[in-house]
C-alpha cells in the first residue's frame, strides 16, 4: 500500500568527531522516504527554495520515489547545521534557517488523498492538523514530533494526539511532553490521550514500544563505526511504516517485527553521513541485518 509522507527537504551542514560535510541533502522527508522506499510506494510532500538543484533530488528520484508533490518556492532551501561530540546521543545545534519552509503551508494532490498510510514528519502541529483534514479515511496515520513544537505548540500538539494511531518520539521528548520521568509513565500518558501505540527511541540504546499495557523493547545494533546520527530517527520512521504498508498487516505481532524493521533502516543510516548508506543498500542487507537483529535477542528456555 502507498504512502504520503509530509516533512521536510533540508541542506545539512553537520560535523562529527569523524567528518564534516557541508549542505549534505538531508530532512525528514528525505530520510524517510528513502528508508520507506525499500518496501512501499511513497509520494512526498515539502518545500524547496530555488537554490536546490534538481541533481540533488535525483537520487531519490532514482529510487522510485514519487516527487510530485514537492513545492519549489522562490528563496533558499531549508537549512540546518549541527555538531556531535564522542557522545553521538547528543548533539548541538549550531544554526536553523526555516528559509521557504517557514510559510510552508502544504497542499495534498487530490490522488493522494485517499492513500492508506500517512507520516507526518516533526513539523508545525497546526499544519499537521491541516493536513489531516486533507486525507480520506486513513488507515494508518503515523506522526513524529520534537522539543521545539512540544513547548511552543502544546496544546495543539496534544489536540494531535487524538487524531493520530502511532506517535514516534525519543525518550527526552517522551518526558517533555507527558511531565513523566519514567518512560514507561510516559507512554501511558500519551496512549491515554489517543495514539494506540508510542514507540520511544532511545538513539544507540534502541527502541520501545508501548501499545495498550504491553510493550516491546528492541535493541540498538552494535556497529563497528557511527559517522553521523542523522536523519536516524526518520529512517527508523521509514523502515517501520514501510513495512507496515508492504504487509498490510497492523496486527501487535507485526508492528514489533516492523519496529525491527526500522531499527535495521535507522543502524545503516548512520554508518555514513546522510543517505549515502541508505542509497547504497540492497533488499538482502537489509533482510541479513534483521536476521542478525534476531540472533542479537534469541535464547532458549
């Protein structure tokens, strides 16, 4: 089944203790469109200045990916510059430049209206609201946030919550946004106040999964080297909703296998510095990874 993703194209400028790269395509719609690509169709939704050539976007392009609906608007491309230290779960930032996509005000093609899965990648909840309003009876509507609009958009973030089936957060985000400490509390707080199922990632740590009272934990996949964490978090995103739309399958037993799925999208992510390790895959590293993923947590009784 097709999916729409709705976030952002950015130019990435971003230093880490093993490299720098400077306006590296980036952006969460670029990382989990590609992310998502492996196993479903996905149609994009953004906003680009016209200093972003069309060469940049050819890779994604290349791998299918349905551009159509990104918006080229007269001034600079959304840019966003970062550093990590040796402790690659934290990272400062160092400039943010909305560019044209401070009046981003999307629009969804009238094809993709009806489409069955919807990710709505960290932006204005006002506009994610808005969109939402666009769609028809979507199946599954899956929706990230961060920091920024959990403090200056509260109260429409949490009228969100309401209208959205899974919330992806990271766990300081979690706390932020439920006033709870424990993770476990945190998840409780936000199911209570709609989404069936929060996924808490936890960066190199891995990732939980709450849904009702159960929950699942997966792990972080031990790497011989982490370049560039990222784009991580929206390559999970896509690993685990295109897996979701590959099987059609939203079953508690396949929601944890596609929480696999995306962990495996999220570790290949950040072996290279932005897609580039993305773009280089085939189905069958993805496919040996998860089998590693399972021997990573196997034993008998």
């Amino acid at each position: 089944m097709a999916i729409v993703c709705v976030g952002s194209i950015a130019l990435d400028t971003v230093k880490t203790p093993f490299g720098k790269v400077r306006e590296k395509l980036g952006g969460s719609a670029t990382y989990f469109s590609v992310a998502a690509s492996f196993f479903a169709p996905v149609s994009v939704v953004a906003v680009i200045g016209s200093d972003l050539k069309d060469a940049k976007l050819a890779p994604l392009k290349a791998r299918g990916i349905d551009l159509r609906g990104i918006e080229r608007r007269k001034g600079k491309t959304f840019r966003w510059s970062g550093e990590y230290s040796y402790d690659l779960n934290v990272r400062e930032t160092i400039e943010t430049h909305l560019n044209v996509f401070e009046e981003f005000d999307p629009v969804i093609r009238e094809e993709l209206r009806g489409f069955p899965f919807v990710f709505l990648g960290n932006i204005d909840p006002d506009l994610q609201h808005r969109i939402l309003d666009q769609m028809i009876s979507p199946r599954l509507v899956v929706t990230d946030t961060m920091n920024y609009w959990i403090s200056g958009k509260r109260d429409s973030l949490i009228k969100l919550l309401s209208r959205v089936d899974i919330l992806v957060i990271n766990d300081a985000e979690a706390r932020e946004l439920s006033g709870e400490y424990n993770l476990l509390a945190s998840a409780r707080w936000i199911i209570d106040r709609g989404p069936q199922t929060v996924i808490i990632k936890k960066g190199e740590h891995g990732a939980l999964m709450f849904r009702g009272r159960s929950f699942f934990s997966a792990p972080g996949f031990p790497l011989d080297a982490v370049f560039d964490p990222t784009g991580a978090g929206d390559s999970f995103a896509g690993g685990f909703v295109g897996y979701l739309a590959k099987t059609e399958d939203l079953s508690e037993d396949n929601l944890r296998r596609a929480v696999i799925y995306g962990s495996t999208l999220a570790s290949f992510t950040v072996e290279e510095f932005g897609v580039d390790k993305l773009l280089e895959l085939a189905t069958d590293d993805i496919e040996a990874r998860v089998r590693n993923f399972r021997e990573l947590t196997h034993f008998d009784l």
